[in-house]
C-alpha cells in the first residue's frame, strides 16, 4: 500500500502500527489521527497516542513528526510518518 490511516481505538494504534509497517511500501505513508492531545502532556499518563509515539520515534523504518491541528474543541495532531527501506 502507499498510504496507511489509523483512526481507531487509541489502546490499538500500537496493534495497528505494526500492522501497517508490514503492508506499506518503502516510501509509503503511515498517518494516525488524534495523537496530540491535551492528557498526553501529563507525564503520568500512559493512553494509546501516547505509547503511539513512543512506538514511532522509537521505531527504525520510521521517520515521523506530529503536526498540530487546533480544533473547536481544543488541540489534537496528526502523526505523519514516512516507512524508509531498512538494509
């Protein structure tokens, strides 16, 4: 595949990354939805976007970046990732 979309249940995104690695092409995009939210700046808190972005910075097919988008209903962001070849 080209492109991946995660828009989920936020638990699964890390299931669902893994997933999506495996079926995007080098050069493919993976984007996840609502990954920057206002409860991932509590650094007690452990959701599923949060360990998203953990698996995606720490994950070495990937270079990502997280673009904030500011709502109606206050800040969210989109995780945009691009699967580079692995030797």
């Amino acid at each position: 595949f080209d492109l991946a979309f995660i828009d989920a249940d936020k638990d699964g995104y890390v299931a669902y990354l893994e997933q999506a690695v495996a079926l995007v092409r080098d050069g493919g995009l993976i984007l996840a939805d609502n990954t920057l939210r206002p409860e991932m700046l509590d650094p007690s808190g452990d959701g599923g976007a949060k360990r998203y972005n953990a698996a995606v910075t720490a994950h070495p097919a990937l270079v990502s970046t997280v673009v904030p988008v500011l709502r109606s209903e206050g800040l969210d962001g989109l995780t945009i990732s691009i699967k580079r070849s692995m030797p």
